[in-house]
C-alpha cells in the first residue's frame, strides 16, 4: 500500500456575475419613450377627433331647474357617443369628459349636472328614448348603464350613465320613454 493522499481538486474559481446596468438602463429608458409616445399618440386622436367635431352647434343653454321633478339620482357620467355606434365618441363641448353628475329628469327635460365639468341640458322635446346596455364611448360596466338616446341639430346621439344604484335604472328608462312619447304626441298635436 502506497500511501498517496487523494489530489484535492481546486476550488473553483467562479465570478460573481456583474450586473449589466448601461443594458437595463437602456431597456428603462426606450420603454418609457415608447409609454409616452403611445401617450402622446392618444392625446393626438382625441385633439384630431376634438377638430373633425368642432362644427358641431353649440349644446342648449343649461337652465336653473328642470322642471317639476319626476326622477333625480347621482352616479357617473360615462360619455356621449353617436346613435348605434358605442365606440364613436362624442367629445366635442366637453361631452367626451368621464364626471360624477347629478341627474334630473323633469317634465322640462332631462338636467345633468357634472361638478368640475360642463352641465349638460337635454329638453324634452329632444329626448328619444332611453335603455339599459352594457357598455358606450369604449367603456363596458358589467352592472349596466342606463344609456339616454336624444338628438341634436339632427344628429341622434346617445349618452350613457350609471347610478349609484344601478337598479334605479328602469325606472329611469320608463320614465323617460313616458316623458319622450308625451312630448312628442304635444308637439304632434300643436303641429296639426
């Protein structure tokens, strides 16, 4: 028996890893110029569709009241798009603008009232309908909007909200529907 030690293999002799921070910088920096290109992109569109919709009249002068109060609620004011087509916002005098409003419906019309934004006045004789859906200007509320269907100078919109309590939406659209068929059978009848 010879007596030979076992050869001890060296260690090995690794580096730590060094981070490559100009890389990651790099990454950070032209990922934050694509977000604010898409930004800015985005702002562009809505100053562009601002402009295609900016021969549009002006809204009815907001008045101090609506009327003899059939229905009041608060929720949000979610948009205004044209009659039909949901993804077609309207954002011309403000209309393009998401709020909190305040909403009455009187014998007179239909009064909402958007603190930090502009009121909006629909009268009676404007207003066509209303119904319950799912979704206007792009934005889908699973619990459902209660969308207002009126038109102006000839061009038929839509303009939807949602209450605090969604389930006060049928009411709503009742009411409405009554208030819109009232008006027009008046207006029908002062015609003849």
């Amino acid at each position: 028996m010879t007596g030979r030690l076992p050869t001890l293999q060296p260690l090995a002799t690794e580096q730590a890893k060094v981070t490559n921070w100009p890389g990651y910088i790099g990454w950070t920096v032209g990922l934050l110029i694509i977000i604010g290109l898409v930004y800015w992109l985005m702002r562009q569109g809505w100053n562009w569709r601002r402009t295609l919709q900016s021969g549009m009249p002006p809204l009815p002068a907001v008045p101090d009241g609506a009327g003899r109060t059939i229905l009041e609620t608060s929720g949000r004011y979610h948009g205004t798009t044209t009659a039909g087509n949901w993804l077609d916002r309207v954002v011309a005098h403000g209309l393009g603008t998401r709020s909190r409003a305040d909403l009455t419906l009187g014998e007179d019309g239909l009064l909402v009232r958007r603190p930090g934004d502009v009121d909006l006045w629909i009268p009676a004789e404007r207003l066509t309908g209303a119904r319950t859906d799912s979704g206007i200007a792009g934005k889908v509320v699973p619990s459902g909007l209660l969308v207002v269907s009126w038109t102006h100078e000839g061009t038929e919109l839509d303009s939807g909200f949602r209450a605090d309590h969604p389930d006060e939406h049928t009411a709503w659209v009742e009411a409405i529907a009554h208030l819109a068929t009232r008006t027009k059978t008046k207006t029908e009848e002062a015609a003849q």
